[in-house]
C-alpha cells in the first residue's frame, strides 16, 4: 500500500512539474502576445495619424487649388484690363501724332 501511496505520489509530481511547465510556457507566451498586442496598438495609432495626416495634406492641396485657381481669374481680368489699357493708350499717342500732322498741314498750308 506504501509503494502504491509512493508511485500516486511520484505521479502527482510528475504531473505537477508538467502543469508548471506548462504554466510557464503559458506565461511566456502570454508576455509575447502582450508585447505584441502594444506593437500593434502603437502601429494602429501611427496609422492612424498618417492618415490624419494624409487628410490634412488633401485639404491643404484643396484649398491652395482654390486660391490659385481665383488668383489666375483675377490675373486673367487683370490681364484684359492692361491690354485694353495699351489699346487705349495706342489709339491716344496715334491720336496725339494725327494732331502733329494736322498742325503741320495747317502751318504750311497757310
């Protein structure tokens, strides 16, 4: 009965230092997934922001589109006003020589 006694004993051990193995590993492992689980957070949140990020790049691009696009309409009216302005001017120094002419024609004619 002792020696039976004595072998349930010796297998209770052995399965003990297996459970304690075994709930090693487990901890271990379990260390591992937590290191993991905090990379993956970390890399969730840098996702994240990049695409925040990315966001804030797209508006930004949006509206530097919108101002130039009303820059270039004021510098086309811009653009109509000075050449309307040079034909005016043309017409008045064309104007202005029409008169030196006449004054000429008029001087000699008399």
């Amino acid at each position: 009965m002792v020696q039976h006694v004595e072998q349930n004993l010796q297998l209770m051990t052995k399965r003990a230092v297996k459970a304690e193995n075994s709930a090693a590993k487990l901890r271990q492992e379990n260390a591992l997934l937590q290191v993991q689980l905090r990379n993956y957070k970390a890399e969730n949140e840098a996702l994240q922001l990049g695409q925040a990020g990315l966001a804030a790049a797209k508006q930004n691009a949006e509206l530097a589109l919108q101002h130039l696009l009303r820059v270039t309409t004021s510098s086309r009216a811009s653009i109509r006003q000075l050449l309307s302005g040079a034909e005016s001017l043309q017409l008045i120094a064309d104007l202005l020589k029409s008169i030196d002419r006449i004054s000429e024609v008029s001087e000699d004619g008399q």
